[in-house]
C-alpha cells in the first residue's frame, strides 16, 4: 500500500492497494459511515431502456459506507454505499452503488475521525509493501541514463557518456569505445548495487545498445546479471526513464519479485515437512492454535481461505492474533503455482519459533 496524501484537518487519507495484502489491512480500516472516493463506473439508464441495460460510464463517485464485503470469486474488496458526490447530470446523488477495490485501485477515505488503531494498521500496510529501490538505465549508443525508482519518486543519478565515435570511422576503434563505455557503466551498477541494495536493475532504451550491454554484463559482471531485466524505453534521456515507469516496467519487476519470494516462503514450508521438523504447522485448526500460544513467527494465507465469507472471520482472527505476537503474515495469491501448492496444506501453514506439544 502507498499512501499518496493526506490532510488530518480535513480527515483524509488518498492511498494506492498495491497487493492482496491490502485488501484485507483496508476492510479493517473501512467503516459504515465513512466516506470512500474512486474511480469508478455505472451503468447510466437512458429512457425508454430497460432498467438493467445502459451504458457503463466512467465516473470518480463518493460513498458514504453501509457495507465491506471482501469478495472471495475475485480477490476485490466491495464497498457498497450511498451516492454522496458524483457528476450531477446523471442524478445518481443519494442511489445505493458498489465499489470495486482491487491492485492498483486509488482510493479516498474520510473518516470524522482517525483512530490509533486506524493509523496503526496504515502504517503496518504501508511498511509491509514496500518494495525498496528498482535501478532503471535508459540507453542508447550515445550515453546513459541511470535513476533510481523507490516507492515514491523516480531520481536520476548519473549519466554515462558513450564517447563512441561515428560508425562511418575505424570499425576496431569504435569498438574498444564500446567496450570502455559498458564497462563504465557496469563499474557504476555495481557500485550502486553494492550501496542501495536494489531489487532489480531493469534496463531500456532504443536500438540494440540495451542487447548488447546486458550480454556484456552477462559475462564480465555475473554477480549484478542475475538482477538485470529488460525494459523498453523510446530514448536514452530522464524521459525515457518515466516512460518504463509508466509502461509498468517496474511494476511488473516487482510482481516477479513477490512471486519469486512466494514461492520461496511455500517451498520453505515443504522443505520444514519433508525433515519432518515440528517448526513447521497447517491447517485452520492447527495454525490457530500455534497464534495463540504465540508460537507462530511467519503465517502464510492462501488468498482464497480470505475471501470465502464460511473462513474469513477465523482468518480475520489468525490475522489479528499474528499482529499481536508480531508474527508475519502473507497472503499468497492461489492463482500462482505457490498459491496452489499451499492449498494443499489447506490454504493456511506457520512456520514455528518454537515447537508446541
């Protein structure tokens, strides 16, 4: 979760759902009354049409909250609600509508009043979703672009000239170039690998410059390649390094990443049963129990367990007890590989600080 703005004399907080994660930290903190804001649509009624036909138009409304339903067919959270704010011409002002939330919904909400609690839980999703720093380089046979792209802004480090001279010259001599330039900006990548400790290194940029640093750096800097993803950039300038931000370059870097980390966290819960170690528990049951006596240090959810309405309150209860022994706690999105495999186990397993009899 991002938070985006907010003003704590006006009562709101603006805010991005990044993760499934987030749902379920937002149907903690979304209550009857409040009042939510998005973008949204509505199937607009014209006359002399039947009632459940129209157009669907594309709207920001407000609601003012009567009901917080976490769906469990498709990983949403619904707000139903009271039209308070909306355009006028369609009359909608006071008519019930629901909204949608899903990854990468921004959302509005306005409370009379924040409580700790409220704040408490914002701070937890904001801190549990932060995905550090992403390096892009936007490249061309000219020069280099180097940024670096956190939670909040994109910020440009360096540019590294190519000094390559004309392709029309000394064929040997434009290569020796070429090498000299790559080589200066992988010493630069690895230095700030070595510093910031990025995700990932996502490089873009026209022509075949990109292909060809990424198989130099493929042979002569093989411990910042495993990091290196291609990205797609139509110049080599700071504009170039916006437009893989806004073509969801970064975005998808990180949703690899959090596969890549699901994956490990579910393999980690198989290897614990395959040695047969008593660190390691599934089942609603079981994992409940392991809360309870504050034995449990990391609890994996299967996404769906929290969306079916007959599991969600006892998970909710999982959920909340891990706060309180300051567990960790993932939901694992079941359309994954990881997601299926943790339902195996139930949807739900804990790995142990200590063993429990």
């Amino acid at each position: 979760m991002k938070i985006l703005e907010q003003d704590p004399k006006k009562g709101f907080i603006k805010l991005k759902v990044e993760t499934l994660d987030d749902l379920y930290w937002l149907s903690s903190i979304i209550e009857p009354g409040d009042l939510v804001a998005m973008r949204t649509t509505r199937r607009i009624k014209q006359d002399g049409i039947r009632a459940n036909s129209g157009e669907r138009v594309p709207m920001t409304l407000t609601l003012e909250v009567e009901k917080v339903k976490l769906d469990q067919y498709s990983s949403r959270l619904r707000v139903t609600g009271i039209v308070r704010v909306g355009p006028e011409k369609f009359g909608i002002q006071g008519q019930h509508h629901t909204l949608n939330i899903t990854e990468g919904s921004v959302v509005k909400i306005t409370k009379k009043k924040w409580g700790r609690s409220h704040l408490d839980i914002l701070r937890r999703a904001e801190e549990s979703s932060k995905k550090g720093i992403v390096i892009l380089v936007a490249m061309d046979d000219e020069g280099a672009t180097v940024a670096k792209v956190d939670a909040y802004r994109a910020e440009e480090i360096a540019y590294v000239r190519s000094n390559l001279p004309s392709k029309r010259g000394d064929l040997r001599g434009r290569e020796d170039a070429e090498r000299r330039y790559y080589a200066e900006l992988s010493s630069l990548l690895n230095e700030l690998d070595s510093r910031m400790k990025p995700h990932a290194i996502v490089i873009g940029g026209p022509g075949y410059a990109k292909e060809k640093f990424m198989a130099y750096v493929m042979e002569k800097r093989p411990e910042i390649a495993k990091k290196i993803r291609e990205g797609g950039a139509t110049s080599a300038t700071f504009s170039g390094i916006l437009e893989m931000v806004k073509r969801g370059d970064v975005e998808n870097v990180v949703k690899e990443l959090t596969l890549a980390q699901d994956m490990k966290a579910v393999d980690g819960i198989f290897e614990y049963l395959a040695r047969d170690s008593r660190l390691v528990t599934y089942g609603l049951k079981e994992v409940r129990r392991a809360v309870e006596y504050g034995a449990a240090e990391e609890v994996l959810v299967a996404s769906s367990l929290l969306f079916n309405p007959d599991m969600r309150d006892e998970v909710l209860y999982i959920l909340e007890k891990c706060k309180e022994i300051r567990a960790d706690f993932h939901i694992v999105d079941v359309r994954s590989e990881p997601g299926e495999k943790l339902l195996s186990l139930g949807g739900i397993a804990a790995r142990l600080r200590f063993q429990i009899e």
